[in-house]
C-alpha cells in the first residue's frame, strides 16, 4: 500500500510536494520523496515550480519539527555537501530548481530568518547551491558574519559557507577577525577539545578566498601563524602553511616580517616526517616573487628521490609562483612533477566515482591506457602506439591493474628513454605471456 501511494505522489508531479512537506511524518521519509519529485518532475513547470518554493518560505523559517525537517531534509538530499566523498544524487531539474530556490524560497531576507537549529543545514547546502547557481548572491553574505557568533557547529559552517564567495566576502572580514582571534585565544589554552574549536586552516582558507580585501586581519594571521607554527607537528599541522597562505593573498609585502617563523616551521617539520611541509610549500608560493629567499628549502626537494611525488610537485609548483630560474637538468623535471600534481588534483571525488561506474570488464583495461597517457604527458613526448579497450580486454584484469600500479609509483621522464626505461620495467612485471602492442620491444 506504501508503495502504491508512493507511486500516485510522484505521478502527481510538483503538485505533490506541499501536501508532503506539510503532512506530520518523519522528515528523512518525507524529505527524500520530497527531493526525488523535484528532481525528476517531467515536464519541470517553472512557474508552478517557483509560485511552490514561494508558499513553502515560511516553512524554512520555521521553528524544529513538523514541515521544516520535511523541508531541510529534501535540500539536503538535492544539494548533498560538496565535501561528501560521493557524488551527489541524479537530479536532472537541479540547475533550473537552484534558480527557483535562490529567488523564492532561500532569499536572503528569509536565511535571514531561518531558526538556529537549521542554519548548520543552510551553511552544509549553500556550496552545492552556488555551485549549481553560476552565482554567488552576495545578500548571503551579511547574515553568515552575524552567525560567525552563533555555537560552534553553526560559526563553523558559516566560515566554510564564506570561502564560497571568494571576494564577495569581504563585507565579512570584522567578523572573520574576531572569530580568528577568539579561536586562536581558545586554541592556545591547554586541553581544549579540538572538535569544538574551529581549524585555523579552514579559517585561514576562508581569508585567503576574499584576499586583499582581508588586509585589515594581517595581525590576527601572523599570531595565528606564530602559534601553529610550533604546532607543526602534531595533528593540526596542515594550520602553519594554510595561515602562510592567507598571508600571501591578503599582504605578499607581510614577507620580510613572516620569514623567519615560515622557516622556523619548515626545520620544525623536518624532525616530524616533513609533517605539514606540502602545505607550506603552497603557502609560501602564495607570495610570489617577494618570498624568492625561500628558494633554497624549495630546490632540495624538487630534486630528492625519496619525496613522495606530491611534494615533488608543490616544489616544483612554488618553484615556478617565486620566479626561480631553474637549470636544464632540473627545468623538465619541474613541468613534469607539477603536471603530475595537476592531473592528482583532477581526480576527485567524482572522477572517481564515474571510474568505479564502468563495467568491470572494461575497468582495469580503461585504466591501463590512461596509464599509458599519463606517462606519456609527463615524458612530453608525442602520443604513440596504444591499444584499444577489446585489445586490452584481452589481458587478465590482474595484469592491466598490476601494469597501472606500476606505472604510477615510478616517473616517465623527463624524456623518451626515462619514459620507456618505465614502461619496459612495468610491462616486464604485469604481462607475464602476450604484451599489448604498446610495451617496448626487446
């Protein structure tokens, strides 16, 4: 019988969804039919669709329970957070519903209003609501630095809320100051809890979105600065290089004053496994050519063996942000270490997801010829011979997987012989018969 009147709501289409937000019934229920009727409604009748969202303001505004969990539980469910490590759900009508809920039922005027039990959910979805806007209604702005106030769990998502504004924040820079300051007081004192005390990182990460705009917070930084960087090694390493980086985007003249603590917490991190040395490395290319005495921490790395790639690369990437002049040994080694940190940075999430998304026949295959890509771009040599997804089909998943994990643990260059030196050694290790056509001939 559910099922039965399931199936008539979403044939009812958008008429549906007043009477099943407004019923008196769990919200996770209520929220998720809600959400899937929104989403597939066909044909999206915008009108009806915005005059809906209109009705239903008061009920955003409400107080905890009833229609408002209904409500907030079907946004969340459209505008799943962007820091979900899945992809969110299918929702076809998305970017013209976004359009509808920005104008008629999340104005800025009823945000405004909303009740602190939901202003953590609002702060959770917005992201994913800007994203799928194109737009950044500035109307939010004023309102998420009044919440900057509020307990942790809301000031917390308000600060994350603000770093989607990028400059269109900068009305929120007296109340970031304040809330940097008190965090950096409550951080200092001994035994604080650390999930009721905000991330420095996070916070710095909000200021260095809005940029010069934030200059008047150039004090508050570099004390939060002098305190995480003697805290480099611990669990909170990521703080040092975040609050570096703000600096750099807000006042790359700040240099000369911040030097000696940025290097007092690169020698620190060396005693911890290089603990938070990535994030430094972005921090200090923040500053451009003015930080270009760091050079010399930057170089040794660039050209060590035993760094991980992903240092390798934000060496590389600061390297190049500072002006370094570089020499034609180290020169392609650098565009090949930060092109391999690009592509890193490409595979989100998202990518991921839409990769497990494949046939399995057809996984480890597909993976195997954009190995091979892939080391070709960091070689910089021109395409050559490769191999259809049915010719790789023809290989044993184990094989395809075990070439993939051996490419990617080894550099392709710079250069063609570097390149094939790789791709010998892993066709060697992986096709222990047949070899795709690909593989260096002996």
């Amino acid at each position: 019988m559910r099922q039965a009147a399931e199936q008539e709501l979403r044939a009812l289409g958008v008429a549906a969804v007043e009477p099943l937000i407004g019923q008196d019934g769990p919200g996770c229920n209520v929220g998720m039919l809600a959400s899937e009727i929104l989403c597939r409604s066909s044909p999206f009748e915008r009108d009806a669709v915005r005059s809906l969202f209109t009705r239903l303001g008061p009920i955003a505004s409400s107080p905890r329970g009833g229609p408002a969990d209904g409500l907030w539980t079907a946004l969340s469910f459209i505008y799943r957070p962007l820091r979900d490590p899945y992809p969110p759900p299918l929702c076809p009508n998305r970017a013209e519903m976004s359009q509808a809920i920005a104008a008629a039922l999340l104005t800025p005027e009823t945000v405004a209003r909303i009740a602190p039990d939901y202003r953590r959910w609002f702060t959770d979805i917005l992201p994913a609501l800007l994203q799928s806007l194109g737009d950044r209604p500035a109307g939010y702005v004023p309102t998420l630095a009044r919440w900057l106030d509020d307990p942790f769990a809301v000031s917390y998502g308000a600060v994350n809320a603000l770093a989607s504004f990028g400059p269109a924040a900068a009305p929120a820079v007296p109340s970031l100051k304040s809330y940097l300051a008190r965090q950096v007081e409550v951080a200092r004192k001994p035994r604080t809890d650390q999930f009721a005390t905000a991330s420095l990182a996070r916070i710095a990460e909000t200021v260095a979105s809005i940029g010069p705009a934030a200059k008047p917070m150039v004090d508050e930084l570099r004390r939060a600065l002098e305190f995480s960087a003697g805290n480099i090694c611990h669990d909170d390493s990521d703080d040092a290089g975040a609050t570096v980086r703000a600096l750099g985007a807000v006042d790359a003249s700040t240099w000369p004053i911040v030097r000696g603590t940025v290097e007092t917490a690169w020698k620190k991190g060396a005693s911890c496994g290089d603990q938070g040395r990535d994030r430094l490395m972005i921090g200090v290319g923040s500053f451009g050519p003015a930080a270009i005495s760091f050079e010399g921490f930057l170089r040794p790395v660039l050209v060590d063996a035993r760094a991980s790639f992903e240092s390798r690369g934000q060496a590389a990437r600061a390297l190049r942000r500072l002006g370094a002049h570089l020499d034609a040994r180290d020169s392609p080694l650098a565009r090949l270490f930060e092109a391999r940190l690009a592509r890193q940075e490409r595979d989100t999430p998202v990518e991921r997801a839409r990769r497990d998304a494949r046939p399995p026949e057809d996984a480890a295959g597909l993976l195997a010829i954009e190995t091979l890509a892939a080391c070709r771009e960091d070689a910089g040599i021109a395409p050559g011979p490769t191999a259809s997804i049915d010719e790789m089909n023809a290989f044993g998943y184990d094989e395809n997987r075990r070439f993939s994990a051996c490419v990617a643990v080894r550099v392709c260059g710079p250069g063609a012989t570097v390149a094939g030196e790789t791709l010998g050694v892993c066709c060697d290790y992986a096709y222990l018969g047949a070899r795709p056509r690909f593989c260096p001939r002996d």
